[in-house]
C-alpha cells in the first residue's frame, strides 16, 4: 500500500502553481457530449476523479486527444449509446461519482441516458435527487430496473420549465443547466448553486451557442438552442488548492507564492484566512504569503469566539473547513468551527489530537479549536486519510510537526490533487513516498 513518509518542521520557500479545478473539470468534460463538433480543454488536473471520466466518455465513442499534460480535444460525434447497458459501464459507472454529469448532456441530446444506481451512503441520499427532480421537471421519465440495477431514462421530449432546486446543489444545477440548454422553450432554476465553477460551465455553453442568462446569480434562466458547436475552455485554478497553500505557509511558517490565482475568483477566501491572522500579498494576480512566526484568530466585534461556518456560494466552500481547523490549532486565539452541510467530515480531528492539538468535538457538525499560538509544536504519528479534504489537512499538520509521521490511504488525497509529493518536494519539503501497510488497531 502506498503511504506517505513526512519530517516535518522544516520551513519551506519557493513558488507553486495551482492545478486546474476538479470540480470545474467534471463538469466541463461531461458537456462535450452536447455537440458532435470538436470541443479544446485546457488546465485539466492530471487526478484519478477526472482521468476516469475522460476514460469513461472514450468507452461512449468520444475521440480524444491529449496534446500536452493538461489539454485535450474532445469529438462527440459518434456515441455508442448500447454502451450504457453494459457490465463496463456499471462497473465504472458505479465507482465515479461524477458519472452522474454526463446524464444532463446525454437526455438532451440523445433523449436517454441509463445510469446504474449509486451506493447510497458514498453519495448520500439527497445528492442525486436533485438531479432526477430537476430532471423530470423538464419531463424525463425514471424507469428503474431492478433486475439489471440500471436507471433508464427517457428524456424525448425535454420542455422548459420552472425548476425550484431542494437544495443549492452544484452538481444537481449543472446537470439541469446542461439538459436544458437544448430542451424547447425557456427554463428558469432558482435556488441554483452560482459558484464559479458553475458560472465557468454557463459561460463556456453561451460560447457553444446556448443562451443562458443570470449566471453568477440563483435564479438561472435558459431559452433552448436546437444545436451547440465547439469552442475552447481554460479551467480555473483550483480555489481548495490554493486554501490548502495558505494554511500550509502558515502552519510550517513559509514564505510561497502562489501563482496565477484568478484573485476574483476566490470570493470570502482570502477574508476568511485573514479573519485567522495570516498576512496575504496580492502581486499581480499572484498571492504571495510571507513567512509568519504567528498569526492571531480575530474575535467578532463584541469580544466573542470567531465562529467559522460553511456555506452555498458565495459563503464559504465546506471544502476548506478540515485547512482551517489545522491551521487554527498553531494559531494564537480561539475558533468554532461549524460544518454544516456534511457529516463525518470533522472525525478526523482524532489524528490532530493525538499530534497534540486541543481540540474539543462538540459534536459531528462542530468543533472548536485551542489555539497552541505555536509554543507547542505538533508531533509526527502515524495515521490514515479519511477522505481527499482531511487527507490533505494532516498533510499540511505532519509538515508542521516535529518528528516522523507516516499517512495511509494516500490513494484518497490523490483523487483531488495531482503530483502532491513532487510539488512539496519543491518548496523543500521532505515527503517521500513509501510502500507500508497500517497497523492494525
């Protein structure tokens, strides 16, 4: 099993460019299946998630090329759709949760889709029903089979409609965004997600020919084309990437520069890690941080515990909260952290406090953190990545630490982030990867 062997304590210098944005790529590539006409992507991240859905759209008949690292063409023009009953498709299918996105893109222009049912606890419940309600308002019709397992979808005749989402879903708005863009007459989404990974899909689908308006807002609103034809579409750089580079200056007290960081897309970011006491630079569209012996976590006006929450676009990305939890633990100061839209995603803070941190579990959505202000320096252990956000928070937390740590399961952090360990090397990092099975506990 592969893990990761760290000695950390070391400060670390240099520049690092973000990679290009998972979640924009799911969705971006999915919409090639929207015309026959050849489609240029460019700053795709070279991960696992992504790599099997470029891997799945090649099984559908899509021709691709790869010109260099991180561009590809993509030609849709002949799409196999028996594909979808087949054993492959539900294997693969199954096992990527971003195989939901291709559905949008397919019912509207094939007018079906099929697609296996998803395990419910990796996806939770809700997730996709705001896909298939968003689905059948536009009139697609649910047939389940449950001696194959398969969903089938038919999509024929897609109307426009008003689409009221249950929930700020980005993924669930993506997906109706895309199957409506070729449905007959005007549909409206409100409660729709407006991140920019959303708005980037909206704009790159205007230059395809679709017109929709409202985007970067809740209510969305999109009059059917008859056909879209290609176009060219550069990703942004990944916003929980750059978080993660700005909690680790702080927490190893670097000096890096990141680059190219598209600032205006980075909406309360910034403010939120300010909030924490770390200083940041804007140069050019560079962020640079500069190294920091400490960093002190603001209190509201009336003296009380900063509080940090998540929140739908343009609030804070849950994504980031594991980054700010590590971080705050060599802060000097108290916060609340508050998790609001996932559970489980704070039971990894065990690990920290075993490196030594104060933590207090209040309970699954909340935590609050006891800031060390540094005078305690973490200590390296070993221990396994739950999940691709906390995998690299203890990442960032064994680069801070004292000692030797060693983490499991790094397969989980490389689903999200491309080439981590050589990148890290780079700053001065001493990270190697190691073959090691974890202990039994």
């Amino acid at each position: 099993m592969n893990a990761f062997e760290i000695n950390g304590g070391k400060p670390l210098k240099g520049e690092i460019i973000p990679q290009g944005a998972k979640n924009e790529a799911l969705q971006v590539i999915s919409a090639v299946l929207l015309t026959s006409e050849k489609v240029t992507i460019s700053n795709i991240p070279d991960i696992v998630d992504v790599n099997k859905l470029i891997e799945l759209l090649g099984d559908l008949g899509v021709k691709i090329e790869r010109l260099n690292k991180d561009t590809y063409t993509f030609e849709a023009a002949d799409i196999n759709l028996d594909f979808f009953q087949s054993a492959q498709f539900k294997a693969k299918g199954g096992s990527l949760r971003g195989s939901i996105m291709i559905v949008g893109p397919l019912l509207a222009r094939f007018g079906k889709a099929a697609i296996p049912k998803p395990g419910g606890d990796k996806i939770g419940r809700r997730r996709l029903d705001t896909h298939f309600l968003g689905f059948e308002k536009l009139g697609a019709k649910f047939i389940y089979n449950a001696e194959t397992g398969f969903f089938n979808v038919d999509a024929t005749n897609l109307k426009g409609a008003y689409v009221l989402l249950d929930e700020a879903s980005v993924t669930g708005t993506a997906n109706v965004v895309m199957a409506a863009v070729l449905a007959k007459g005007t549909t409206t989404i409100y409660n729709a997600a407006c991140e920019p990974y959303l708005q980037q899909l909206c704009k790159m689908l205007n230059r395809m020919g679709a017109n929709i308006s409202g985007i970067g807002s809740n209510l969305i609103s999109i009059e059917g084309v008859q056909k879209l034809g290609g176009t060219e579409h550069r990703l942004l750089p990944d916003m929980i990437e750059i978080g993660s580079f700005i909690g680790l200056a702080a927490m190893t007290g670097s000096e890096i520069t990141i680059k190219d960081v598209q600032y205006k897309e980075l909406g309360i970011i910034p403010e939120v890690f300010r909030r924490l006491g770390i200083k940041l630079e804007l140069r050019g569209d560079d962020l640079y941080i500069p190294a920091q012996e400490n960093y002190e976590i603001e209190t509201f006006i009336d003296g009380s515990i900063l509080t940090v929450a998540d929140a739908p676009w343009p609030g804070f990305t849950p994504d980031l909260l594991s980054i700010v939890l590590v971080i705050a633990t060599q802060a000097k100061g108290n916060v609340l952290i508050h998790q609001k839209m996932f559970e489980s995603r704070l039971f990894f803070v065990d690990k920290l406090i075993d490196m030594g941190a104060q933590i207090i579990l209040c309970d699954p959505h909340r935590a609050t953190i006891i800031g060390l202000n540094k005078q305690v320096q973490l200590k390296g252990i070993e221990m396994t990545s739950p999940d691709i956000r906390a995998g690299v928070a203890l990442l960032i937390a064994a680069l801070s630490a004292s000692g030797r740590s060693i983490i499991h399961n790094i397969e989980q952090i490389e689903r999200g982030y491309q080439d981590i360990d050589i990148r890290l090397r780079a700053l001065g990092a001493d990270i190697k990867r190691i073959n090691a099975m974890p202990k039994s506990h």
